[in-house]
C-alpha cells in the first residue's frame, strides 16, 4: 500500500479516536464533570452573553454583573461538591443560585422542583425544563427516572396551555437508549395559540429571550420546537430569523432525545401578556431585546434626536383580510378601522407640514421593511391593535398616539401598549371614542378632526422640545 495513504489512514483514525474522547469527556449527559469543566463553561457562558448583548452599546454595569454571578457561583461550586446537579442543568444550562440577584427575573428560576434525579425542574408552575427528554410525538415527551417516582407537579395555566396534558402524559425512559438521535443544543417547545398575530407571538418570544438570558443562553442560538399544526403565516420567517433553527414536529422521523429541552411558559404568561398578573410595570430587559431584534433582521438602530423639520410619521392603516384560516367565522372583516383615514391623513400633514408621512398595512410587508420603516418612526398613530407591537422597536425619542373605538374594552384595561411605550421611556397618548354616532357598520371608526388637531399641538410641544 502507498505510505502516503498509510498516514493519511492513520491520521484519520487519530482524529476520530480525539473526536470519540472529546465526546465523552464533554457530554451534557457525562456524570462526572470536574470544576474545571464547569469553570470554563461558565466562562463561555460569560463570553456568548457578551457577544450577544455586551458588544451591543448595552451598558458596562451588566457585564460586570454577569461576572459577579460567575464568580459567586464557582465560590458556591467549591463549597457544595457533588451538588452540582441541582444548580447546573445538562446541556450548559446553569441554574443560579437563590442569593444570586443580579439579573432580572431572578426569581423566575429560584427554588425549582427537582423530580427524576434533576431530569425534571418545574418553575414557578409554568415552565420547566426537562434533561435528556425523549421526543415520542406533539403531546407526549419521555425523562429518564429510574427508581424515582415521575414527577407530581401541576401548571397554573389556562387559555389552552398544553403544559397540563403534557405532565400528565410524561413517561419513564431509561437514560441511554439505542437508536435515538440526540440533539444537544438547547430547545424551546411550543404549543402556539395565537401564531398569527404580532402581539401575541411577541410575548412568545419574549419568554424564549428572558429563559436564555437566566438560563446562560445566547438567545440567537437556541432551538424552537414547535408542536403544534398552525397554518402558515406571514410570522413564520420572523421565527426562522430570530432563533438558530425552528422545527415543526411533523419533521421527526424516529425517536430524539434533547438535552435540554423547555417546557416555555405560554405567550398570555409573559411580562408582556394579557392577564394583568403578568403585565407586569417594567420589562427590564426591553433594550436589549429590542436591539436583539433588530439586529436579527440587519437593521440599523438610529438613536438620533429628531429633527422638527423633517419628521417621520407612521400611521397603521387596517385592512380587511383573512387573518387566520381558524378565523373564517369572522368572514375577513378586521375591528377598530379608520372610517375617516383621508381625513385623519389631511390633518396630520396640516399640523406637520414638512413631515415624511407614510401609511403602512403591515401584513402586505416583510417583518425587515416593518422594522427598518419602525426603527425611523418619531411618531406612531395606529388604532389598538397587534400593530402596536412596534411600539417595542421605536427610536428611544419617539411619541405614540393610540385610538379606540367605542365598542372594544377600554383604554385601563386594552393598556399593553401604553405599558410597552413605559418601559420604552416614550411618551404616550391614548385616546377612546364614546359617541356612537362615530361608529360606522363593519367595524369603521370615526376619529374627529379636531381630536386629531389637539393630539397633535400635543406631540409637537413634547418631540420638538428635545431640539430646543
């Protein structure tokens, strides 16, 4: 034989018996992890949270808070050996500790219920994440327990939540099993409910990016398995750009099991959710998210303050369509729609003459034209509606004007995005009809012109302040 092709067959099988050990050595799944180990994954952790965030213009202070969490959990590792498990979960997944306080939402993750042999911690009620998880199909998933009893844990969730069928069909597995594929990067699961609208979905991924930071994940690195059969929507490629890969349960062919895979708490269960419990008076880490988001989409974050000569205005225009195939009752026919939109046109562009002035259907543009038109919005007028979402991805000097209809909640209640605009530090302006006679057939809403004109006189004190 060729002595060429000798070494090269033999340098080959080196390489493969070094890929074989690192595999041992650095499997999630491997029980004898040594400090060390566990130190550099805590460094790596620091160095993926700072490229996701810390080369971001986010503030100094955070880094320096993630590096006192690091440092106080190896002080933590040293003095509690053989404990490791209950505080680092498989996968590079750590939990902190109850005295660790510097991150937001801290609390979410304190204090888990610890079932299999930590192959099951359950939060708060409604997330958990689940070690060495077996894929069986959309409702059914396996963990290894052994001898232990299966987890006795309930979820505080409604609204279609899949998380309390889910437990009750959760089986024993046995820790290595042959022929499965294993996937090692970290997974989200969902169920969706709402996968059609902005708002909703929104919350969704607020979940996945508040779990990630706590779970010492960069967030543009995880999975999202989603188990659930929504048609197609104009969303789908914002999940597929978001996150590193979106998988839709149906693809599986025989059995996976995930390192890590999380049980993520539903969109109504959010900060950013609709039951008040969880609209919660400050999302902490709303710049960061928001600079997540349009750095995922390539867009330029334009922090400038405005300039009064040149404004750019952005109003929502709502449209009949079909939302949703799940929606054909409703026969395409949209709520809270401007009866008067010329009108309302006509009268802003008389306030603010030399404005650019643009309205947007936003379900007939890509999420990136969204974003790059929303990123450069000083003012932002919409009917209530999911649209609002952009309130989130304003610049940070920009004016929000929100019109309600008669017909639908009230202003105290439908208060989502004069809370996002709270935690934006923006200014905010909501205003609700309660003459009937402005309300036209097919849910068309008449706002009047001199409403228009006082709202205006408003906003032009408060933006064009900033010049001055």
């Amino acid at each position: 034989m060729n002595k060429k092709l000798i070494v090269l067959l033999l340098l080959l099988s080196a390489l493969s018996l070094l890929i074989v050990l690192m595999a041992v050595l650095y499997n999630p799944l491997h029980s004898n992890l040594n400090f060390s180990h566990l130190e550099a994954t805590a460094e790596k952790t620091l160095d993926v949270q700072g490229r996701a965030i810390g080369n971001k213009a986010i503030r100094e202070s955070t880094r320096k808070a993630l590096e006192s969490e690091i440092s106080e959990f190896k002080v933590q590792w040293k003095s509690s050996e053989g404990t490791h498990d209950e505080r680092r979960g498989k996968g590079g997944i750590i939990i902190p500790t109850t005295s660790s306080k510097n991150l937001p939402y801290n609390e979410w993750i304190e204090k888990p219920y610890n079932a299999c042999n930590g192959h099951f911690l359950g939060f708060r009620n409604e997330f958990a994440v689940l070690r060495s998880a077996m894929f069986i199909n959309r409702d059914q998933f396996s963990i290894p327990c052994n001898n232990s009893s299966m987890p006795a844990y309930s979820f505080n969730m409604k609204n279609e939540a899949p998380h309390p069928m889910w437990i009750r069909n959760l089986q024993n597995a046995e820790l290595k099993q042959s022929g499965v594929n294993v996937w090692r990067t970290p997974a989200f699961v969902f169920k969706r409910i709402e996968a059609h609208n902005l708002y909703h979905t929104a919350c969704e991924w607020i979940n996945i990016y508040i779990l990630s930071r706590l779970f010492g994940f960069d967030p543009r690195n995880v999975d999202v398995l989603l188990t659930d059969d929504r048609p197609s929507n104009v969303l789908d490629e914002s999940w597929d750009t978001l996150f590193n890969n979106v998988i839709r349960y149906k693809i599986f062919e025989g059995n996976v099991v995930f390192d890590t895979l999380i049980w993520t708490t539903i969109g109504y269960h959010s900060p950013a959710g609709i039951d008040p419990k969880y609209l919660q008076r400050e999302f902490k880490y709303v710049d960061e998210f928001r600079i997540f988001f349009l750095d995922a989409f390539n867009v330029q974050l334009k922090n400038l303050a405005p300039n009064c000569d040149s404004l750019s205005i952005t109003i929502i225009c709502r449209r009949d369509y079909m939302t949703h195939p799940e929606r054909i009752q409703m026969n395409g026919k949209i709520h809270r729609k401007f009866q008067n939109e010329e009108e309302i046109f006509a009268t802003v562009q008389k306030q603010f003459p030399n404005a650019n002035l643009t309205g947007v259907i936003l379900e007939q543009m890509s999420m990136k034209a969204q974003l790059e038109n929303m990123s450069n919005t000083d003012i932002l007028i919409g009917m209530h509606g999911a649209g609002l979402t952009h309130v989130l991805f304003l610049p940070p000097h920009a004016v929000v004007l929100e019109l309600f209809p008669e017909y639908y909640g009230t202003m105290a209640t439908l208060n989502y995005f004069e809370t996002f605009s709270h935690w934006r530090n923006l200014t905010y302006f909501g205003w609700q009809n309660f003459d009937k006679s402005n309300e036209f057939p097919n849910y068309y809403t008449k706002i009047p012109g001199d409403v228009i004109v006082s709202y205006c006189e408003k906003i032009k004190e408060i933006i064009c302040k900033i010049n001055k």
